[in-house]
C-alpha cells in the first residue's frame, strides 16, 4: 500500500469533493431557490459525467475559477444568461423576493438549470446574480418551436467566384479564417426527432451561442410569476420594469482585448473586436458571418445594410466632388461674379435696402466673394449632379434588393416566417387582455383586445404627434423672426463699426444672419428631438400594440415622422419659400406684420440652403458620434466606480457584463432613424451641396467603427433575434428616393439661378460673343426712390434716384411700373418645363432601372434551387433508411416469433 499520510489526504479530498457537491445541489434556506437540474431532472447522472464533474470540479475552486468563466461552479454546464436582483428593504420587497421565487420555480419547471451567486460573493456585497443554463433537452424542444436551421451536410455549393481585378481589393480584405469561420452547411429546420439527420459532433457546441441565448429568452419572456388582480402575469421584461430584477442578459464570450483560456470556449469577442471594432481597419470589409453568429441575424443585417450604403456612398461622393472641382475651378470665370465683382458695373449697381430704416443702400458689389461662394454650389455642374442621384438613388435601392435576397440565401433565411419571432404576441398585450376570441387561422383561442378599449390611445398618439410637429413649426418661425429681427442689428453694426471692414465682403449681413440661425436652429432641432423621444416611446407602449412588429411600426411611424419635419422643414423653407413672397420696395410683406419676409441674395437662395444643410447635416453627424462614443463610456465608468469596493472578491464574467449599459430592444431602431435622416439629407437637397455624399461617406466609414466598438466594448451582449430584411425601413428609403427627384427638380427650377440665366441666354441676350454678358443687371429690377413709404426708407438724403432689386418687373416709367413683366412669365414657364421634363426623364430610367434589374440574382435563384433540392433528397434518404431499419428489426422479431411456434408445434408432435 501507499503511504497512509497520502490516503489520508486523498480521502480527505473526496470528502471536501463531497460537501461542496452537496453544498451545490442540496441548497439551504438562503438559497431556497437555487437547486439545479440535477435536482429537477429525475434522471440518476450518468457516471461518465459525475467522474468528469469531480475531476473538473477541482479546477474550478470558487477562489480560483477564472475570472472569465463562463460557466456554473462545476465547470461543465455553460451560462446562457444571467438575471441580477438587490434586496429591496421597502414595504414591496417581501412581494418582489415571492414573484422572484415562483419565477424561478416556474423556470426550473420548463427544464431550465438555475444556479445562485450570493450577494456576499458579489464585488458590491449587495447584487445577487442567478445564472441559467438550458441543457441539451430544453435546447432541441426550442429549436424545434422556433424552427432554427441547422446543419445536415456540408454543402458542395462553391462559394461566388471572386470579380475581375479582385486582387486590386486585397489590402481590403479579411483573413478567409474570420471572414468565414465555418463552411457553409445545407440546414433544415432542426427536429428533436430526427437528431440523427443533423451533424451534431459536440452537444454542447452544437447550438451557437447565439441561438442558445435567443432560446432561453424565449422562455423568460413567457414564464409566469404569479397572479395579480385577477390577471396572470408572466414575463421577464414585466418583472423588470417592477423592478423585480434588475437586470436580464446574456454574456460576452470572455475579455475583448485577450482571447480566452481553456476550458473556455473560443473567444468570438475578441476576434470581433481585433478584427471589426478597431478604428485602424476602418478601411477593411466586415466579418459579416461572424457578426451574424455572435449578435443574430438582426443586427447582422443592419451591418450589411450599413456596409452597403457606404459602399454606394463612394459612386456618389467621387462625382460629388467632381462637381465640386469643376464649380472651384470655374469661380473666377463666371460671368455673374465677374460683373458683380467689376467697380464699373457692380460697383455702379445701387440696391435698395434690405430692411426698412435701418438699412442703407448698398452697392451689389459687396456681394463679390459671396458671389463667388455661390458658384461652388450653383453651377452648369448643379443639374447633371440632381439627375445623376435620382439615377444613383434607384441603382442603390434595386442592387439592395439583390445583396438583401443573397443574404438570406446566405444566411438560411429563404423560408423564415416573421411569425415565427416579430408576429408572436406581446406579452404585454396579452396580460392587460381580457377577452378573447378564435384565430381564424389556427382555431384556437387567443387574446383579443376591442379598438373602443385603444381608440382613445390612437387618438391622443395623433393629436400628441400632431401637437408637436406643430411646436417644430412654431419653432421655426421663432428661428425666421430671429432672423429678420438681428438682421438689421447685423447690418446697422458692419455699416458703423470700422473694425469689420477687412471681413465685410466674406461676412455680409446676409451670411451672417444664416450661420447664426441655422446653428440656434440646430440647437432647437436636438433639444425637442430629445424630448420627443421619450414622449414617443411612452405613448406607443400605451397604445398596447398587439406584436413586437406592430411596436416597432407604430414607433417607427412616429420617430420618422416628428424627425423629417424636425430636421428637413427650415430645409424646405429655405429651398421653397425664402425670398419667394418678399413682393418690391414699397409694398414689401411683412410676417404678422411687422418684420419685413427674407430676401435671397442677388444670386439667389441656394448658398443659404447649402450653409443650412451643411450645419445641420454635419452637426447632427458629430453629435451622433460623439454621443455613441462618449455616453456608455462614461456611463460605463461611473458604474464601475460605484461598484468597486476594493475587495479580494471575484470580478466575474458576469459582473464585468453587468457593469456595462444596455442595449436595449430599441438601439438598433434608432440606428437605422439616424442613417435613414442621413439619407434624405445625401438625396432631398442634394441639388444644393454636392459634397454631402462625401460628408455621408466620411461619416459611415466612422459610425461602423463606433457602432462596432461600442456593441463589443461598451455594451451587454444583445438577445440574438432574427429578421430577414430591414422592415419598414425599406419602405421608407423608398418613399424618400420618389420625393427627392421632385425636391432636387424644384431647387435647381425656383431656388438656383440656372433657369433664368438659361433664358437670358436664348431669349434676350443681345451680346452673340458673350451671351451671358449683361445677365446681372437685365436680372435686376428699377424702383424709384421717391416711392418709397417715409416709414421704411433709411434716414438721410441720398443722390440716388433709383435703386435695383431682384426681380422680373416693369420700370417706373412703364405703364405698367411695378408689375411683373413678360420675362418673369418666361422664365416661370421655363421653370415649370424644366420640372416637368427633368421627373419624367429621371421616373423613366428609374421604372425602366428598376425593370432590368432582377430582385434576385440568377446565381442566387439557381442556388436556392439546388439546396431545396438537396435538402429534400437528403430527407428522404434519412427518412427511407429509418424506414428499412424499423421493418428490418419488424421483420427479424416476426421471424423469431415464426422460429418459437413453429419449434412448439414440433414439440408438441413429439410429445404425441
């Protein structure tokens, strides 16, 4: 025998070995609630397993279990998700720790494994945390529910060949290894009966991480927790909102910045981050399959719809700024600069005031830089530009249609049903429901909530909508009369203040005045977006939407709604309405009568547009940025600081999970609001500043990079959830693409002056070497001064008899003085033509782009094809083999009982 003082310490080991395992799964009072499956599951466990727990027990010692274990103390049975909870003191805590317990009771019941971290194992002292395992049993009766596909045979499809030149694009590439990190399979939907069909070489990995964690959400949302007032209550988002817990979430595969050490699994996070999240591969293609594996399919998509967008953003950037190129290289050639810039005709050119008695009158060349400024955006190059992105608008959205049908082929989701995930009832609806009635359908009884009960909701969700549209126009007057109001006090100051000289020509009262209010408008723009969002939120949740999908559309309805008036209506103003009803001196109109309407500069409006567009646009851009970036970071800091107690304790997985901020079943709504805003921002006003695909671009390439950082380091890991396009998103993209040919046909038509210098150049230009020559002053109106009211014209005597103003109207020696002349009724009629002409050329290519275009590749139709047809011939063999074994083994057992009568009749003979 060995030595007794070594038995003696084995024996005592085995009994240590003993009391923890009894400690584990025969629990005291304080952890009344906390047996594990091996206590719900009557089943004796196996002594292959029971050998392999004792060994890895061992090394998985509570003080030295790796602090990035993402398993329960025996070191085998994986965590799939974590709840979290803080002894509440107050007179609810005793109704909290009841609805608690039942909770989990009922959760065991479905055959879920439950293991409780005491609070006093916790960094705080105060944070209890339940971790849940779903073992193989649950896992294969969910998979069937939710009709997951899984592998059945390694497909022998070959991937899509690469495109010509392909190898240009390398530096761009991934490592094959993390752009796809498994073969692709041919997948049916799982069958717990039919488990010898799938490739299951490891249970414990057979199901992704992913689809484990969607799979015990499932459960959690539709566990119950008691009886309340007659209703039954049950669901982890109710007892959340309570309350109850504080916290629902299941775990990151370990540390991001450090691969994971044995026993752990691969570590998906880090590869994530090494290869997606760091803003040093911004100019690198996305590990889109692994996204997919490791946050779902939902908001895989939103990464490939957002990859996809930038990708088509660069076509339009390049010709954005070749436009742009041509408008810098061309200013000091135009003829409308060069003779309002020249001192013998611009310099000659008296205007008359831009506010009544305040204002002076001054010479049109004053306006020469801002001139210049204004040919950058309005140019020969502004019209092609607008056709060219009704064009680039269509090809965006029916090669999106493609890439999103290559994706679902790609992605198993060619047969995914939305009921089975987006049109499952709320189970807030179904617990404020109080009557029910019969699916048509499926024959059986459902909840049913009456449109009397939610009218009231709708109504006061329209009238709230309504109410603060409103309040974003009233805004915008507030911003138009700030406008009008500081005007005069910005021109009475350059006039009188002799330090302002060197900048008068660059900061003209009028560009002034426009920087000034498109930043306060800004400003008033995120303050009731802030505001509204929450108001938002509030009233659809008590509208009681029936399904997630009618949630997120009312929601959608909303946010898109308020956003498009609140971002894109002092657009609008200014590209529609600026300058367009100012009427002439003498008779000017005045906004409730008092402030003198906006007039555009000689040039024109569209300067004013760019620079409203461009502050908007960018600042919206930074701030968003910023705000992702910034705001869980801190968050995440100060949770963190709180916490620390500067304890020996454990800092576990799933207290370091715990210290970061919440997705949320929202954050990738409003992630598709923000590119959505983007977009009509690149296409709505596009006429006007052709760099704003470029600013989109430049903008995308970075968002990728935040959204990627701050999901993988800054955030808990979301509940996976499938989708197989962007829903209601799609529809909208549509709508904008139809209205921004018409806006971009009206800005270059009333808000540039392409137009009237087009008919200047065919009808009235007298000058055959320089038909443009004498553009400025034919554009030019004449008033008399003597006309002016004495109650608008500036104080002092002049030596002007007249003054000019931009407009089509008859001198004042003319009959007619003062009315429109047959120029602006040639120029309105040219307008009008241009519209016309421009959105019927523009519709046509896109129905005939649209037509072409096939929604689904003929590549991908083929290979949707051939694994239908694969799947199908692959069942069959399964289901004729299983059918030859089951009348083999009928056969065999019929044969014996043949052998054993025939051998007892011959028995029986002999016997005679």
């Amino acid at each position: 025998m060995g030595d007794p003082n070594v038995l003696e310490m084995v024996q005592e080991e085995e009994r240590r070995i003993s009391r923890e395992v009894d400690y584990t799964f025969n629990t005291s009072e304080s952890l009344s609630s906390r047996e594990t499956s091996f206590l719900i599951n009557e089943e004796p466990v196996p002594a292959k397993r029971y050998n392999l727990f004792l060994r890895r027990r061992l090394m998985f010692d509570k003080d030295k279990q790796s602090k990035d274990s993402i398993f329960f103390r025996d070191g085998i049975r994986q965590i799939d998700f974590v709840l979290s909870y803080v002894d509440d003191v107050r007179k609810d805590g005793e109704t909290k720790a009841e609805r608690r317990k039942e909770f989990e009771e009922n959760l065991r019941k479905t055959g879920l494994e439950l293991e409780i971290e005491d609070k006093m194992n916790s960094e705080d002292g105060r944070t209890y945390f339940v971790k849940i395992h779903a073992p193989w049993e649950v896992l294969v009766t969910y998979a069937e529910v939710l009709g997951i596909k899984m592998p059945i045979k390694e497909s022998d499809i070959p991937r899509p060949e690469t495109i010509p030149f392909s190898f240009l694009l390398g530096p761009l590439k991934l490592a094959r290894n993390v752009k796809h990190p498994h073969p692709e399979y041919f997948t049916a939907q799982f069958s717990r009966y039919r488990q010898e069909l799938f490739l299951i070489e490891d249970k414990s990995s057979f199901f992704p991480s992913s689809s484990r964690n969607r799979i015990v959400y499932y459960i959690l949302s539709r566990c119950p927790f008691g009886t309340e007032d007659g209703k039954k209550r049950f669901g982890i988002e109710r007892l959340l909102n309570s309350h109850t817990y504080s916290s629902a979430y299941p775990l990151h595969d370990g540390q991001y910045w450090k691969p994971s050490e044995p026993p752990n699994p691969v570590n998906e996070r880090y590869i994530l981050f090494k290869n997606w999240a760091r803003f040093s591969y911004f100019y690198k293609e996305q590990p889109l399959d692994l996204i997919r594996k490791y946050y779902g399919e939902k908001i895989g998509i939103y990464f490939v719809f957002l990859g996809f967008y930038t990708e088509m953003l660069f076509l339009a950037a390049v010709v954005g700024l070749t436009c742009f190129i041509y408008g810098l290289l061309s200013m000091h050639n135009s003829s409308s600069s060069i003779e309002i810039c020249d001192p013998n005709v611009g310099g000659q050119i008296i205007m008359c005031p831009l506010c009544d008695v305040v204002c002076d009158y001054w010479r049109l060349n004053s306006t020469c830089w801002a001139s210049k400024i204004s040919h950058l955006f309005d140019n020969e190059s502004t019209v092609f530009f607008a056709i060219f992105m009704g064009i680039w608008v269509t090809l965006f959205l029916e090669f999106w249609k493609q890439r999103q049908a290559r994706l679902e082929y790609e992605w198993d989701l060619v047969d995914f049903e939305e009921e089975q995930q987006q049109l499952q009832l709320r189970p807030e609806f179904e617990a404020m429901c109080k009557h029910r009635k019969m699916n048509p359908v499926t024959k059986e009884m459902e909840p049913y909530m009456p449109l009397c009960s939610r009218f009231p909701w709708y109504f006061v969700s329209g009238a709230t909508v309504t109410l603060w549209m409103t309040l974003v126009i009233a805004c915008m007057v507030a911003v138009i009369v700030y406008r009008l109001s500081v005007f005069a006090t910005f021109a009475s100051i350059m006039e009188s203040e002799a330090s302002l000289k060197p900048v008068k020509s660059v900061l003209t009262p009028q560009i002034t005045t426009a920087l000034t209010g498109s930043c306060l408008n800004f400003i008033v723009i995120l303050i009731l977006n802030f505001f509204y969002e929450k108001i938002s939120a509030w009233i659809t949740k008590m509208e009681i939407p029936r399904t997630h999908q009618e949630y997120e559309s009312s929601l959608t309805l909303k946010m898109f709604l308020f956003q498009f008036v609140n971002f894109y209506s002092s657009c609008f103003y200014v590209a529609f309405f600026k300058g367009k009803f100012v009427g002439y001196p003498g008779k000017y109109t005045y906004l409730f009568n008092v402030w003198r309407s906006e007039e555009c500069d000689p040039g024109g409006c569209l300067i004013e547009l760019t620079t409203q567009l461009t502050i908007i646009m960018t600042g919206k851009q930074i701030f968003g940025n910023i705000q992702e970036a910034v705001y869980p970071l801190a968050l995440n800091w100060w949770r963190r600081r709180k916490a620390r107690t500067n304890s020996e304790k454990l800092y576990s997985r799933w207290e370091q999970d715990h210290d970061l901020e919440t997705f949320g079943n929202l954050g990738l709504f409003y992630e598709y609001l923000e590119t959505v805003i983007q977009f009509g921002f690149v296409t709505l006003f596009v006429a006007s500043f052709p760099l704003a695909p470029l600013l989109a671009l430049l903008n995308n390439i970075l968002e990728i990079r935040v959204d990627a950082w701050k999901l993988t380091t800054q955030y808990r890991r979301p509940v996976a959830a499938k989708a197989h396009c962007i829903g209601v998103w799609q529809d909208i993209l549509y709508g904008m693409a139809v209205l921004s040919v018409a806006s971009n046909a009206f800005i270059v038509a009333f808000t540039s002056d392409i137009i009237p210098r087009l008919v200047y150049y065919y009808a009235y230009s007298v000058n055959a070497t320089e038909p443009l020559k004498g553009y400025v002053n034919n554009s030019l109106s004449t008033f008399l001064i003597a006309d002016l009211p004495n109650n608008t014209a500036p104080m002092g005597k002049r030596d002007w008899t007249t003054c000019r103003y931009k407009d089509y109207r008859y001198p004042p020696d003319h009959e007619l003085k003062y009315f429109h002349n047959m120029q602006f009724w040639h120029v309105l009629a040219a307008k009008m033509t241009f519209i016309i002409v421009i959105e019927h050329v523009v519709f046509l290519v896109k129905f005939l782009l649209a037509w072409m275009i096939p929604d689904v590749p003929k590549d991908v139709v083929e290979r949707i094809k051939r694994e239908k047809l694969m799947t199908v011939k692959i069942l069959h063999d399964f289901e004729l083999k299983k059918l030859k074994e089951d009348l083999r083994i009928g056969s065999t057992e019929f044969a014996k009982e043949f052998m054993i009568q025939e051998n007892k009749v011959q028995l029986a003979k002999s016997t005679i």
